[in-house]
C-alpha cells in the first residue's frame, strides 16, 4: 500500500499532520513504532519544555543591552555584525534580541 500524502487530522490526538497509518498523523504514529507497538496506542508527545526566558538584570547585561538597542537604532540589524561591534558572540546577540522582544511586550501590554 502507497503511503498516503495527504493531511488529516489525527485520530488519536486530534492535531492535523501527514497521515501516518491508522488513521494517526505521521508524529503519533512514529511515536507508536518507536514504542514498540503498545496496544495502548502512540505514548504522549513530549512536552516541548517552555525556557524561562532570559531578561538582563546585572548592570552590566543591561548596558549591553543598551548598546545593542542604541546599534539597533542606527541602523545596525547584522547579528554577525553586532556581535562584532558588541565584542560578543551571535549567541549572545540572539539571547539579547530575545530579551529586547520580550521587555518591549511587557511594555506594550503594561501601557494596553
Ligand atoms: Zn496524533
């Protein structure tokens, strides 16, 4: 039998995805084969693990934060770019754009 390319929504957790087999998207039932078969069906989707977040809070993280924000004002989008000019690693630029997106929402939605 062909595999079957087309979308559905899972019998088993309701999601849409690639059908699979037994009327389960692709994900459950890999998960299933994986598992070997259980009678019980495919065993839960791992719980992608929400990070806390990293917002600077040492003087020091806020002013490069600063920096980055006075960068980003001139013009200044390159991660690479910046972390040459931050003496930083791009690592350090993406926690610093994340942090800079999360503080401007919490201003947003203090203000809404
Ligand atoms: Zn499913």
């Amino acid at each position: 039998m062909a595999w079957i390319r087309t979308t559905i929504t899972c019998r088993h957790c309701g999601k849409p995805g690639l059908y699979g087999n037994r009327d389960w998207i692709q994900a459950c039932y890999k998960r299933w084969i994986n598992a070997g078969r259980p009678t019980s069906g495919p065993p839960p989707a791992p719980v992608r693990q929400q990070r806390e977040a990293w917002i600077p809070s040492r003087p020091s993280a806020v002013g490069r934060l600063e920096d980055y924000r006075f960068l980003r004002e001139q013009g200044e989008l390159d991660k690479e770019m910046l972390a040459d000019r931050l003496n930083l690693s791009i690592r350090h630029v993406e926690r610093l754009i994340a942090a800079d997106r999360i503080l401007a929402q919490q201003a947003e939605s203090e203000a809404a």
